[in-house]
C-alpha cells in the first residue's frame, strides 16, 4: 500500500501533465479517464478515512471540485485544483512523516542491547528482556542501557543527554547510574535496579510517539471546525447549483475553500516541534502541554546544571605560600599524567608552560581529584571538599567574599 505522501506526488504529477496536456491538446477520451480516475482516488481516500477515523476530509472537497468541473467543461481548473491541492498534500505529510523518522531513528539509536550475565555465561539481550537485579557489563564507549547501581569497577559517565549535567561525574562501585549515560572511560559492572521496559530510553521513545497521538486544545478546535467547513461548503455549492443552474459557480466555490493549508499546519507544527525535542531528550506529553508552554511566564527547574554553560574555565590563581609560577608548574606537571575533562581544561589554560619536573607515585582518587609526587614534593590537586574528606586542613582564605569551599 502506497504512503500517503507518495499517493498525493503521484496525484500531483499526473494532474500537472494533464494540465500539461489540455493546454497544447484538445480534450479526448483518455484525458477525461484519466482525469475521472484522479477525482475518485480522492473520493476513495475521503470514504477510507470517514470509515476508519469517523471524519470527513478535504479530499472530499477536492472530489468536488474537479467533478464540477468535468461536469462544466473546465478540466483545466479542476486539474489545477487537484495538482495544487495534492502537491501541498504531499509536502505536508512529507514533513509529517519525517518528522516520525526521526522518531523512529531516535528509537533505532537508542533501541541498545544489554550485556547480561545469565546461565553462567554473557549474553546481549534486548533492553526489555533485562530483568531487576540482572547483573550488566558495560564497556567504555557504550550507552548504560537501565538504571542500577555500581557493583565493580569506577569510570566517568556521561549524563548530559539525560539529566543535563554538562560534566562528566565520576561513579564508583555503589554509585547509582541512570539509563542513556555514556561510559567514558573504564568497564564496569551493574547491577539492575528495574526491569528494563521501565528504564528512561524506552519511556522516552514510548512516550514521544504517544505524544504525537494526543492532540491540543488548537488541533482539536481545527480538526472539529474543517468537518463543519467542508460539509458548510459542499452544502452551499449545491444550494448555489440549485438556484443558479450554473455549474461554474459551484466548482469556484469548491475550488477556493479547501481548508487543507490551515488544517494542517497545526498537526505539522506539533509534530516537528515534538519530534525535536524528543531528539534532545525532553518527553512531550501532549500537544496541549505545548500550547499551555506559549502562555508560561514561570518555568521551575529541578537543578542548576541545564542552566550551566557546558564549559570549565581558570579564572584565578591565588597563592598563599610558593610563588604562582611554581605552583602553576607543579599542577601542569601533575595534571599532564592524567585524563580528565578538568586536566584539560587546565593543561588548556597554561598551555605555554612546558614543565621539565620529575613526576612519579602518580595516584587517581575517583570522585575527589588526583596525587603524585613532583620533584620530591607531594602534591595534591582537589577541591576543598576532598581536603576534608583527606583529613586535611582547609586553608582560610576568602574568595568573592564567601570563605573557601564554602560555597
């Protein structure tokens, strides 16, 4: 069964060459089939619809129009109307559909396979089939397919298609992961807390295409508004018939009052916007939420990271013993011997600085910050927070009139 869209090109090209076709030849017999066989594919598409959705369509009104205008000698209107009509048809649902696709890419990406232990042995498995409390690997690279919780090995995880923290976080074996992050840097082992058809992925692609499903308040009026339309307007051009006798005027009539445009421009309109926006992770209840969305003048936020910038800076260097140039020179040292998105930034902003010291003992504390000894000296790069957590005394200096690690 052809795609609505590609019935309505088809449509479109063949009343364009019939247009084509009457203005350099006169009308024959196989025009006028071919025409009559284009004006009841719209009518066989109108009674399809009412049948199985209960509406009426404007592919009624299109039947219309070019039946008068057979009728009345004006093929060439009647062509016109159908090419004009069915090509708009065609771009519409075009962007309808791929609007679905990227859905549905959406749902292929995402749709992963869990690496399950089961029976002795590792297996993949779709999401849906995992189980609570399964036991999962999970290798660098790949996406965290349920929510559960660490139960072996300590990586940096990626959470910002999901929660909107712009930074990679450390987790460690009892850390809770959430389904959709991205393992980053080593394997490790999870424990399922949910039975897989419950995890984020698959309610985020449920629920999108659901939304497309539910209309608003707009659509809804629209759709309710074009039964009544297009009935108002097949009645009037047969009243107009009745009391003129004149079969032009009815197929004008029809001819300038499809409501197709504005009827569907409001389906059009939810389907890109909820498409999109599932695209960047935000589920789309219904249309009507998008509509209420417009006349929104508080929005409530659950945490500051989807208002951060997705970027780590150096602002300052303040120094209460060793020299700046020192300082600065030990942390490079140190900080060159690891991977981490915060040791880039920082190898980034003293990029000039090329150190020449002897680093050895070097240690990574997940979750805290890094150790090592430098040219002799023990040198530690972390917040004021893991000083604590060390046992270590935090120093008592003051930055932008807060004391530090205070805030």
């Amino acid at each position: 069964m052809l795609k609505p869209s590609i019935l309505n090109l088809i449509r479109a090209l063949i009343c364009l060459t019939i247009v084509i076709l009457l203005l350099i030849f006169t009308i024959n017999t196989f025009l006028r089939i071919v025409y009559i066989a284009v004006a009841f594919s719209f009518i066989f598409t109108f009674l399809k619809t009412l049948m199985k959705k209960r509406v009426v369509t404007g592919e009624l009104l299109v039947f219309a129009a070019m039946m008068s205008a057979f009728f009345s000698g004006a093929l060439v209107s009647g062509a016109l109307v159908a090419w004009f009509i069915s090509f708009g048809l065609f771009v519409s649902l075009l962007i309808i559909e791929r609007a679905r696709r990227i859905l549905l890419d959406l749902s292929s990406t995402l749709k992963l396979r869990a690496r399950v232990y089961k029976n002795g042995k590792w297996s993949l498995v779709a999401i849906e089939e995992v189980q609570k409390d399964d036991l999962i690997a999970v290798f660098p690279g790949e996406v965290i397919p349920v929510v559960g919780f660490v139960i072996e090995g300590e990586t940096w995880i990626d959470e910002s298609n999901i929660t909107g923290e712009p930074f990679p976080i450390c987790v460690i074996a009892g850390s809770q992961v959430t389904s959709g992050s991205l393992n980053l840097s080593s394997p490790i082992k999870v424990k399922s807390s949910v039975n897989g058809e419950n995890c984020f992925i698959v309610r985020l692609i449920k629920e999108s295409f659901e939304a497309l499903k539910r209309r608003g308040r707009i659509q809804t009026s629209a759709m309710k508004f074009s039964q009544v339309f297009i009935l108002g307007v097949i009645l009037t051009g047969l009243v107009v018939f009745a009391l003129t006798g004149d079969i032009s005027r009815t197929t004008t009539i029809y001819a300038i009052t499809c409501p197709c445009a504005w009827v569907l421009a409001t389906p059009i309109a939810f389907a890109i916007v909820i498409s999109l926006l599932a695209r960047s992770g935000i589920i789309v209840k219904s249309g009507e939420a998008i509509e209420r969305l417009a006349s929104s003048n508080v929005f409530v936020l659950d945490k500051t990271g989807t208002l951060t910038s997705k970027s780590y800076i150096v602002k300052n260097v303040i120094c209460l013993k060793l020299p700046k140039d020192g300082i600065v020179e030990l942390v490079v040292a140190l900080e060159s011997k690891v991977s981490h998105p915060i040791s880039q930034v920082i190898l980034s902003a003293f990029s000039s600085i090329k150190p020449s010291c002897k680093v050895e003992s070097i240690k990574y504390i997940p979750g805290f910050g890094v150790k090592g000894i430098v040219n002799g000296k023990k040198v530690i790069i972390c917040s004021t927070l893991a000083l604590m957590k060390l046992g270590l005394v935090k120093p008592k200096v003051r930055i932008y009139g807060s004391p530090c690690g205070s805030s």
